[in-house]
C-alpha cells in the first residue's frame, strides 16, 4: 500500500494574475485542491480530483473571474500530491 505525500503552497498574487495563475496550476495536473485567501479569510475552495478538465471545471473558473474582479491582493494555497 502506497501513502501519498501531501504538500502545501503558497502564492501572494494580485486579483488581475488570479485566473492565470489557478488555470496554470491545474495544468500541472497533481493539484488535490486550490484555495483563495484574502487575508485569513476562505474566498473560495475548489476541490480537484483526478479526470477533472475542460468542461466540468467552466463553472468554477467563471466564479473565480468574479472573485479576481473583486479582490486586489490574495494568497492561492495549493495542495499537491507528489
């Protein structure tokens, strides 16, 4: 039985890089879950799993435009499974 390794990251970026930066992160293909902060406070969770593409992550990335659109600075924290 394999044990997964879980590691955290974290990105300080502005509201304008925050779509970039998330659709950038899914594209690296290992991500568990991406949350947005501002400040200490959970703006939006998005909970990957494996297969998740294109379409059915649409939905999530118009509301995390929205929430660019709203926020100046944020931190992305990034849960990756190496």
């Amino acid at each position: 039985m394999s044990e997964e390794k879980t590691v955290k990251e974290e990105f300080k970026i502005n509201g304008e890089q925050l779509l970039k930066k998330v659709k950038e992160l899914v594209h690296e293909g290992n991500i568990r879950r991406v949350t947005v902060k501002q400040d200490d406070r959970v703006i939006l969770e998005i909970p990957l799993t494996l297969g998740v593409a294109g379409i059915l992550l649409a939905p999530t990335l118009a509301a995390l435009g929205a929430v660019a659109a709203l926020v100046t600075e944020c931190t992305i924290v990034v849960e990756k499974v190496e």
